[in-house]
C-alpha cells in the first residue's frame, strides 16, 4: 500500500490552489458532539460540491471512493481558542486525525493535507467566510447546504455580527440548533483547497 503524503504548511493568500480541480475531495471540519454526530464532511469531484453530512471517526455507511486528496483542519490553540479547554482541543483533533486516517487509508494513494485555521481562513468571522462562499457557489451546491434556509440563517447571522461589532464568536452569531455551520466550515475549505474561495484576513 502506497503511503500518503502530508502537506503541512501553506504560507500565502495569493497562492495556486492546493489541490488541482479536476480531482476528487474530502474535507472534514473536526467535531465530535453527539448533538451534530460528529465531524463535518464535504465531498467534492472536480471541484463541485457533491455531498455533506456528519460523520463519526470511524463511519460505517456510504464513504467515498476513488478520492485524491484529504484536507482536515488541524485545530490551534491562539486567541481564538484561548477560552478553550485543552481536552476539547485534543477531543477535536483526535477526532479530526482519526477520520483523515480513516479516509486515506480506503482511498490509497490519497494525498493528505492538514492545515491551521490560520493557514486557511485567517481571522475572518465565520458567517462572513460563509457569505463570501455562498456567492461563488452554484445553485446545485447551494441546495447540497440547504438552499435558501441556510442563506437565511448566514444573512441573519451576519446581519448579528455586525450588530455586535464581531465581538462574539463565529458560532455563538448563529443559533445553537443551527449545526449547519460547521457543514458551511467543511465545505469552505474545500473551496478554499480549489481556489473558489480565497483567504481574507
């Protein structure tokens, strides 16, 4: 079995895509809530958004195939986080790592890519990034996120934010049952790994 290679660093905002566009991609936004069921995963082929959905560590139900690349977000612990407990870091990333490993290892020869929040979304507030990516996606993309509901929920969410000055976290602007925004966070960094989506911030 071919080992996979591991991408760590991306330095630049004025960049080439990470992964090229006519490849197929998973991106997992780690979580392990039982609320939300688990990470977030978005699934793209040749660029297109195709599929989101919750995944545990270890799914046993519909997995991609034939998939190129991985990307997960590797958790860091900055401003951002400070107010997090470290054993939530670690749940997070543990979940996170276990997911990509789980993927790669079906897919061989997948090619796996780790970045920060910092290497990929900088400081931009959540709904923010959520609204710049709604605007470059299709209609058939958008209805994979839920269509004009979610639209809704990321206009009223920046809509708080401004009202709030962005004092608030990206999470606490939408409502709590509203796990979609971490659907949104997965489906962002794969438009981000294809070059759809550029960093800000």
């Amino acid at each position: 079995m071919k080992a996979p290679t591991i991408t760590t660093r991306i330095t630049s905002s004025a960049r080439k895509p990470l992964i090229p566009r006519d490849t197929s991609a998973i991106a997992i936004d780690p979580g392990y809530s039982a609320k939300s069921g688990g990470c977030a995963v978005a699934h793209a082929v040749e660029g297109e958004l195709c599929s989101v959905s919750f995944k545990a560590s270890l799914p046993t139900d519909d997995v991609p195939r034939c998939v190129d690349h991985v990307i997960v977000e590797q958790p860091q612990q900055d401003g951002r986080s400070d107010g997090v407990p470290t054993v939530t870091l670690i749940k997070l990333s543990w979940a996170g790592a276990l997911l990509a490993g789980f993927y790669v290892g079906d897919n061989t020869g997948a090619v796996l890519h780790e970045p920060t929040p910092r290497e990929w979304k900088g400081s931009e507030a959540k709904p923010a990034m959520h609204e710049r990516m709604w605007a470059i996606l299709s209609k058939a993309e958008r209805q994979v996120l839920g269509g004009a509901a979610t639209a809704k929920q990321i206009d009223a969410a920046c809509e708080r934010g401004a009202l709030c000055r962005w004092s608030k976290s990206g999470a606490e602007l939408y409502p709590s049952t509203f796990v979609t925004h971490n659907l949104l966070d997965a489906a962002a960094i794969l438009m981000w790994a294809y070059g759809r989506l550029e960093k800000v911030g």
